[in-house]
C-alpha cells in the first residue's frame, strides 16, 4: 500500500509539471527567428479608398522593403474579411493574425478604450495624438492584452460631426427624437441619449441602405466617411461640431506578437507609426478637404455649431460614470480635460 502511495505521488506531480509546461507553452509561443519569412494578412473593414487605407499601404511597404521582402503584410480592405465585431473576436480566437477595428468595437469586452470617444474630449487632431502617445493614454491600450489581444498603432478617419435628412443641429434641442446611427457602444448609446437622440447601433457597412430606407433619420459621422461610402446621397444637413475622433487600431492576436522576435515587432510597429504620421500630415488633410468640397457639390447643406458646451454639459454624467470606473480612466481622463 505504501509503495502505491509513493507512486501515486509520483505520477501526480509528473502531471502537474506537463500540464505546466504546456500551459507556458500556450501563453509563450516559440519565438519565431527573426530570419525567417513572414506572410500577415492585415484585415481592414473600412472602404480601400479611405485614407487610413492609403496609410496601412504605406506601412506595409515600408516594413516588406526595410525587412527585404521578408515580412510581407497582405491589406485586404472593404470588409471582404468580416466587419469589426466578427474581427474583434476572430483577433481574440487567433483565427485572424492582424486587423484594423475602432476603438468603440472593444466596449463589449473593456471599456478603457471607450474614453477615448468620450463626446468633446478629443475635439481635434492634435489632442488625438497627444491621448494615443500619452502614459496615461497608453496605459488604456494596454488592457486590450486581457482579452488576448494588442494595439500596435492607430489612425484616424475623421473627427465626428452630425449628419441628418431632417433639419440642422445647432443645439441639443435640434437632436430631439431623430433616430441617429450610432457605432456599437455602451457609452455613444449612453452619450446620444442624453443629448436627446435615439441612437441605433449598426454596423459600419449597413448604415447606407438604412439611411435609403429611411430607416433612419441619420448618423454620428466623419466627413471622409460621408464621401467614401456616399452616403452624401442620403444626407442633407451637416452639423460640424467635432464630437469625438474615430480611432482604427492595429490590433494583433498577443499570441501571434509573442512568437514574432523583438526585432521583427520593432520593425512591424515602426512600419505602423511611419504610415500614422503621413496619415496626419498628408493623406487625411487632403481626403477631407476633397470629401467636403464633394459633399458640397452635391447639395449638402454645412453649418457649424457655436455653443459646444451646451452638448458638453448634457454628457457630463458619462464622464462622471467613466472617472469612477478605475483610476486609470480617470487619469486620462483629467489629463485631456487640462488640455482644453
């Protein structure tokens, strides 16, 4: 009985150690040589003639020619790879190696990427850039690792505005009742409700068709967006007040970075920050500007609102909501306050 006993012991903690090792293995892939070829498949759900488009290309050409063609990411634009919610969750499922999705798409799982988006927070991209290279900003990315997944960069497809079929928003009076498409978020339904709209959640590539069907009455929307995805042919008014920024993250399965080598991530993230910075200073001033002109010429009627802090005052429970969430949110979001 004694001997059954000690060999009992013995098989137990044999598989204790294996169940071990394989656990370690699991969340510490083998490191991939830094020499060896690598082929990514970078999804986007945006349209391929958007600016941030234009820029993920350039990252990618400058990271396939700084590595000598060896690490090739493949930009596959327009959706063809799912919208952003199925993105979210094949990132996480590590069926998909890299993507593009908004920051709002992680409110189901985290919310500190929801601040961000917090309404006239971020009212201009200066701020933007400041938030996303901020420690207090960087912290916040960094919790998209507890669901399996990390932000390597970010772009921007256009600050916020109003666009709608049935009158000019000047105040939040004007919001009363129209029926505005929103991202998918808890804190934009939270946001829009308090300014007196009833926000629906769609997904990015329905909003055109519902807008013709008059499903609704209009949408929290970029300029760039309006032209690309022609919804100037459905809209009639836009409100500029500058809501809150659209952040794209590049975001990889933490699994799939893990097995990359150091230097390899290097050049991936320095690829991503390359193209960040012609996104900022070349391609989306210029696609705004031809957007708008656009829009314009089509019959689209532009007014620009006055009195920001009215909207301001009318969202302030959510930020008094988010500060109380975790003291990292609240960091950010008095830091950006500071700014204003």
């Amino acid at each position: 009985m004694k001997k059954l006993t000690i060999l009992t012991t013995i098989l137990l903690a044999l598989t204790i150690v294996i169940t071990g090792c394989g656990n370690k293995d699991t969340a510490n892939p083998p490191e991939k040589p830094s020499g060896e070829k690598l082929k990514i498949t970078f999804a986007d759900y945006g349209s391929s003639v958007m600016p941030t488009a234009t820029a993920y290309n350039y990252s990618a050409d400058y990271i396939r020619e700084k590595s000598d063609g060896r690490i090739d990411i493949d930009v596959v634009s327009d959706a063809v790879l799912g919208n952003e919610t199925e993105m979210i969750q094949q990132l996480m499922d590590g069926t998909m190696q890299m993507a593009i999705v908004g920051s709002s798409v992680f409110s189901k799982y985290i919310d500190k990427l929801e601040a961000f988006q917090l309404p006239l927070l971020i009212n201009d991209y200066e701020k933007e850039q400041i938030a996303f290279n901020s420690p207090e900003g960087k912290v916040l990315l960094d919790a998209a690792e507890d669901i399996g997944v990390k932000v390597i960069g970010y772009a921007e497809n256009g600050i916020r505005h109003f666009a709608n079929n049935i009158r000019p928003v000047n105040t939040p009076d004007d919001l009363n009742g129209l029926i505005l498409r929103i991202a998918p978020s808890t804190m934009l339904q939270t946001s829009m409700e308090l300014l007196g709209a009833n926000p629906t959640p769609l997904n990015y590539g329905e909003v055109y068709t519902a807008l013709q069907n008059k499903v609704i009455d209009g949408e929290e929307i970029n300029i760039t967006s309006l032209y690309a995805m022609k919804h100037y042919e459905t809209i009639k008014y836009v409100s500029e007040i500058g809501l809150y920024p659209f952040p794209s993250l590049v975001v990889v399965n933490l699994n799939f970075w893990n097995s990359l080598s150091p230097e390899d991530q290097a050049l991936i993230e320095e690829g991503f920050d390359k193209g960040k910075e012609k996104l900022f200073n070349e391609y989306l001033p210029s696609f705004e500007e031809k957007s708008k002109t656009a829009c314009i010429e089509a019959g689209l009627e532009f007014n620009s609102i006055e009195n920001k802090q009215v909207f301001a005052d009318k969202v302030k429970p959510v930020y008094d909501k988010y500060k109380a969430k975790s003291p990292e949110i609240k960091a950010f979001i008095e830091m950006m306050e500071a700014l204003q």
